[in-house]
C-alpha cells in the first residue's frame, strides 16, 4: 500500500521526533561498527608514532589495519565507506609531516578539520539551519523536509551543539600544544580527546534521544 500524497514513507515507523533522529543518525553513522572502522586505524597511528617515533613505522601498521578491515567489508559485501574515510586522513596526515619535515605536523590535518567543523556547525545553528538535519534528510531523501517541524528544529540544534563540542575541545587542547612543539602531547591528547571524547558525545545525544516526547509533527502542520 503506498503512501498518502505529501508524506515522507522515511518517517512512517517513527512516532516521536527522538525515535526518528536516532533512528536516521544511526544509519548515516554506520552504527557502532562503522564508528568504530572510522577510529580504530587512526588510533593506531598514533600510539605507534607516540612508542616508536618512526613515521613510516607508524604508517604501515595503521595502513595494514584498515587494509585488514577493508578486506573483512568485501568479504561480508558491505559499505567500505567508514574504512576509506580512514585510510583518507592518515593519508593527509602523511602528507602534511613529509612536506614539513616536522613530526607535529602529522597531527595538523585533525586541527583544522576539526576547527572548520567547529565553525560549520555552530554556523548552521546560528542561522536556523543545524546540519544534523541534513545528515537526516540525506537518509530519508528528503534534504529540506525535516526543518518544516519545529521541534526536529529544536532538537537538531541540540545535537549539533553536541556534535560541535568535541571539536571545539579538540583545538583548544591540542592548537598550543602545536604552536610549541609538544608532540608528545599532541598524541597523548590526540588519544584523549578522540574515541573517549566521542563516546562521551554519543552518551549525551543518546540521552537527549532517550526522552522521546517530541511527538512528530503531520505534514503541513
């Protein structure tokens, strides 16, 4: 049976605002595997750089762990979306530290990835438009459909802010620690404040989805 005129058949399943969100941001995630894909070579590199100081050391042994988990996504012929995304930012971190020469340099890529994140999404909230409701409306195929219900509105900018967080955290801590060469702790904190800090955000949206009284709004409401 198909769908009433004008309703979005991304939605029907879901009562509450919360029950959607977390239902969309699960997906565009990739779940708890693909999270946990995204975070696992990047970790490596760095406690191998942190033990070893030996970049190309580093390089292998984070480059023949996402190998391995991309081998395990053909195999299981599922997205190897998460794994190349991984394998892309050790791939700039490289560049960056060989051109430069300076060890420090490997962690500047995170930096200003993380400073322009910081930036687009405390923009997006400011002018009404979180982007966590597009990463929504990636998923339903709707891009827009989601900011016509105010309190999908209202909820996408709290998680946004959620999002932001960590990011803007990221660059106070590890900016100066740049600027004077601690690269000790630029791993150290690039550790801390990476998959822990993540979790830590993951526990707050979960929380904040976790309520589930935001009834969703019917279509031309």
């Amino acid at each position: 049976m198909s769908a009433p005129h004008g309703a979005n058949p991304g939605t029907d399943a879901y009562e509450t605002v919360e029950q959607l969100v977390r239902g969309q941001l699960a997906k565009a995630l990739g779940g708890r595997r693909g999270i946990v894909e995204s975070a696992v070579p990047t970790a490596l590199f760095t406690v191998s750089w942190i033990v070893s100081h030996e970049l190309k050391l580093s390089l292998v042994i984070s480059v023949v762990a996402t190998v391995l988990l991309l081998v395990a996504r053909l195999a299981q012929r599922s997205t190897i979306q998460f794994v190349l995304n991984s394998l892309f930012g050790i791939g700039i971190a490289a560049i960056f530290a060989s051109r430069s020469g300076e060890a420090r340099d490997v962690f500047l890529p995170g930096i200003i990835y993380n400073g322009a994140y910081a930036a687009a999404f405390i923009l997006s909230i400011v002018v009404g438009w979180p982007l966590l409701g597009f990463m929504i409306g990636s998923v339903t195929g709707d891009p827009t459909a989601w900011h016509g219900d105010r309190g999908l509105v209202k909820l996408c900018s709290q998680l946004t802010w959620v999002m932001a967080a960590p990011c803007v955290l990221r660059v106070v801590v590890q900016y100066p620690l740049w600027l004077t060469d601690h690269v000790a702790l630029l791993g150290t904190a690039k550790i801390a404040l990476g998959w822990p800090l993540q979790l830590a955000s993951f526990a707050v949206m979960a929380w904040l989805l976790g309520r589930n009284h935001t009834p969703l709004e019917p279509d031309g409401a």
